[in-house]
C-alpha cells in the first residue's frame, strides 16, 4: 500500500521507527561551532565528503572572518571574568563597553558572538535565569561566566 498524507511528507528525521526505537532527529547529528559566530552547524547530506572542511554556518560568516576586534571582545570577556570573585558572571555589554567607550551598543551582537566562541573552546559558559543555556538557541539578555565545576 502507498503512503498518504503526512506519512508521505515526513523525512526521514522526523519519521519514528517502525520497530518503535527512538526517532532520528537533529540532536543525535553531528554539530560543531562555526568559526565566526560560535553557533552549531549540523552536518548535513551535502557536506558528507567534506564535513572536515565546513568551518561557516553561512555565508554572512564566511564574508565577515575573524577580526581583531573579535579577538579583542575575547580577551574583554575573560579579563573580566578572571577580575572577579568565582562564580561570578558577566554581562557581554560590559565587554563591549571594555573595547569600545562610546557607540559600544553596535557590538553588542559581536559580543555575543565571542561569548559563545569561548563556549565552544569550553572557556566560559551563558547563562539565562542562573541556569546554563545553549548558546545557539539562547534568546534575551544572557550572563557570561568562567567554566569550572559548577557548569551543569
């Protein structure tokens, strides 16, 4: 018998096995951080020969690279974090003031952007509400802190 309707349109990651063991969904794919901006890249059908390669989630991030000013929100965020009392967290605004006195808001995106490049090297962790969010999929105002025993 064929399939109809929405059986037909499921893919193949949101199908569920037939034998009823666990479906295939995104989370159980490869991902690793994009150079630029330190969100997740799931691997992808297309990149099968050349996932070594992949370094950008897109082509925004392939245009812009890694600047010196990136580096320096880096540096920002751990020289502050490194000045304060253990456990204690940062706002990324603060790095952004560090670099850049006036017109710093413009960095707040770049910002967050070194924030969760040192959540990928395992150098800090964000946090929402005192609790340890993805930084992908983190939305709202986040907290930065240095990564040490209390991160899960």
């Amino acid at each position: 018998m064929l399939a109809r309707g929405r059986d037909r349109r499921l893919s193949a990651l949101e199908s569920v096995a037939r034998d009823g063991s666990k479906p295939i969904g995104m989370r159980e794919l490869p991902t690793k951080p994009c150079v630029v901006c330190g969100r997740d890249i799931t691997w992808r059908k297309k990149w099968e020969r050349s996932w070594e390669q992949v370094k950008y989630c897109s082509d925004k991030c392939r245009r812009a690279g890694l600047g010196e000013l990136d580096l320096a929100l880096e540096a920002a965020i751990l020289s502050l974090l490194e000045g304060r009392k253990g456990g204690a967290t940062i706002c990324p605004s603060e790095a952004a003031r560090a670099v850049r006195g006036e017109g710093w808001e413009s960095l707040m995106e770049p910002a967050r952007m070194a924030a969760r490049r040192l959540v990928a090297a395992g150098r800090v962790v964000i946090t929402q509400g005192g609790h340890v969010v993805d930084p992908s999929t983190a939305k709202g105002p986040i907290r930065v802190r240095l990564a040490g025993p209390k991160t899960k």
